[in-house]
C-alpha cells in the first residue's frame, strides 16, 4: 500500500489482512511514472523499458507479479487506474466519499482539489478481490467528514452500455479500440445492450479537472517552504506547464464550483440512459520511462492520456480499470464509468467482462 491512509488500513486489517509493504511512489504522488530520486524506478513487469504508471505504480508492479493480491492506493488524476492499466490489473475508483480517506495531512494543509476529488481504492488481480475490498472499506469514518453511510448494492437497471470510441483532443491507438470491442462483444453475450454514444462535454470536465489542479497546487509550488523543496527541476518544469495551460487566473474558484455543479447534473442524466459508460483508460500505450518530464512537448503527453480519467475525479464518479488481453507484449484495458454511488454497476459489469476473458496476471517479470 503506497499512500494508505488510517481508515482504509484500519478496516483491511480488521478484515483479517496483513500489510506486507509500503510500496514505491513518484515524488509526492505527482506523477504518472513511479520514478523518484529516493528510491528509484519500479519497473513494469511486462516490459522493463515502460512505464509502469503512476502513481501508485509500485503497488501496480507487486500485485501484478505475484508479490501480493491486493492493495491500496489513492487517486486524484487515476492514480489507482493509470498504473493498473499500465501492468495488467484492475483497481476501483469509487464514488467520492465513499471509502473514507481520514488522511494523516491536516485538513488545512490540503487544497480543495485534495478535499474535492483524492479518494482511496482498492487495486487488485480480479474484479472479485475489488469487490472483496469495496465492502470492507466502504462506509463512514470521523476522520473524514466527507465520507457517507450508502448502500453498497442499488436496485436493477436496465443492462444498457454507452460505448465511447472517440475522446476529444485524440486519436486512439488500435489496441485501444480493440479492448472497447472486445469488452463490447462481452456485454453483449451477457445480454447487455450497447450503443456508441458521448458522455457530456468530455473536453469540458477535462478542463475544468485541470484548472482545479491548477488552482490547488500552484501556491503550493510557489511557497519555497512546501514543495519546491522536496522536487526535482524536472518535475517542477512540468507543473509550471501545468499552471500555464490551466491558468489559475482565469478560472474563479466560485465558476469552477459552478461547472463542476452544471457538469456533475449533465453526467448524471447521460446515465439514466445508459448506466454504464465503457471508454479507454488512457489515450495511447504505455511510454517509454521518463518521456513525460523530458521538455514541454512531452509535458503534454501527462494531460492528453488522462483525458477519459478526469471525469472520474471531477465529478466524483465511481470507475473500474479493467485489463482485457495484451497487444504488442503490453496490457490493454478499459474503464467502466456508472452514476455515483453506483459502484456495484461498474463493478458488475467487469466482472462479466473479466468472466469472458479472463485475466492475464499474476506475471514473471519479462527481464
């Protein structure tokens, strides 16, 4: 477990689990290639020279070759779903307040993007071991006032899926549309129906998730007293990226409040229609180690490939990265988006979706 905070180590250990290890990280978390000048790069079991996510991409890494069954991880920007995705497992990131966070920073050191969108998950090999966890770390906790007493299990909807083939700003590799097709033919051998369809203003919610970020972190990289001090020229270089492309000044915190209010209404309609949404989890492949804080053409690259995970964090929403096969000696997956507090659809319908076509780790390292 990475970054596990109080509540959700409590509850895994009153279950009966016992923590093995703290597993490898990038600097402070803020990144999507778990590599720091600390403890060095976790590799990724399916081919050493890619990335193995970020970031909890250490945790990724051990449960993918056998060194655990299941883990935590928190995320904020798909940070238990990038690195899943990227070594061939699955992780749930559920519903805002749903899994309690109770973190040790006190509140008045987080920024409201922290308050807003940073959930923990549960990271694992099967959707049944997510389910496993989903249950035991669900419910209320004081040390997050945030966090609800909801039902783990809603009552029947209509077995109908939103296929998304086209994300705005990109174009997505073959495997990728290979994986939604086959997740598709799964479904529909289950008796699902699918339908191509776009979920409302993605390239909006994708903006706006980065103008929250933006809004959160740059007084904090400004202040030499926080996180200057603990981060690397590179990483630094990127944030001032970050901050430029989503100016702070642009965006009032009370508009942000607003279009993320307008937003969340919009997504929750689109699923009275379609009660899960199946779509990529990240844009193209796997990069090559370090290519994302090489210079400003490769900063991008971090914003385009989170393109159809921000609406998760934006708008609260439960979501489960699912691999479904391999292409070129990589992992291929997808996600499963459903209305919030909707956890258990998403959920279902991996799991029928791994049922089809089974899973592809525990793994050697291939090096």
């Amino acid at each position: 477990m990475p970054t596990a905070d109080a509540p959700v180590a409590e509850r895994m250990k009153e279950a009966g689990a016992i923590p093995i290890a703290r597993t490898n990280l990038p600097e402070l978390g803020l990144r999507i290639d778990t590599d720091n000048p600390l403890r060095g790069r976790t590799y990724n079991p399916w081919d050493k020279s890619r990335t193995a996510g970020g970031s909890s991409g250490g945790e990724a890494s051990a449960i993918a070759s056998g060194m655990s069954p299941i883990g935590l991880g928190n995320d904020i920007g798909g940070s238990v779903r990038n690195p899943a995705f990227c070594c061939g497992i699955s992780s749930l990131k559920p519903s805002a307040g749903r899994i309690p966070r109770g973190s040790s920073v006190a509140p008045i050191e987080r920024g409201f993007a922290d308050q807003w969108m940073a959930v923990d998950g549960p990271m694992a090999r099967r959707v049944e071991d997510l389910k496993i966890a989903y249950e035991v770390l669900s419910g209320r906790h004081i040390r997050d006032p945030s966090s609800v007493d909801v039902p783990l299990y809603g009552s029947a909807v209509a077995k109908k899926a939103a296929i998304v083939r086209e994300v705005p700003g990109v174009d997505l590799p073959r495997s990728a549309l290979d994986a939604i097709d086959s997740a598709e033919r799964a479904l529909r051998s289950a008796g699902w129906v699918t339908q191509e369809a776009q979920p409302p203003e993605l390239a909006r919610v994708h903006d706006i998730w980065g103008y929250v970020l933006s809004a959160n972190f740059k007084p904090m990289v400004d202040d030499p007293e926080q996180f200057p001090s603990l981060m690397s020229r590179e990483l630094l270089a990127m944030w001032d990226y970050i901050f430029e492309r989503f100016d702070p000044k642009e965006k009032t915190i009370l508009e942000l409040f607003t279009e993320r209010e307008r937003l969340s209404m919009l997504w929750e309609k689109f699923f009275l229609d379609y009660p899960v949404v199946i779509g990529p989890v990240w844009t193209d492949i796997q990069f090559e180690n370090g290519v994302d804080i090489i210079d400003e053409s490769s900063f991008a690259l971090t914003i385009d490939l989170l393109r159809f995970i921000s609406p998760a964090n934006l708008l609260g929403l439960p979501s489960v990265a699912l691999t479904t096969g391999e292409s070129g000696g990589l992992p291929v997956g997808v996600q499963f988006y459903a209305a919030k507090w909707r956890d258990d659809l998403s959920l279902d319908a991996a799991a029928i979706v791994e049922n089809e076509l089974g899973v592809i780790c525990p793994i050697d390292p291939k090096f």
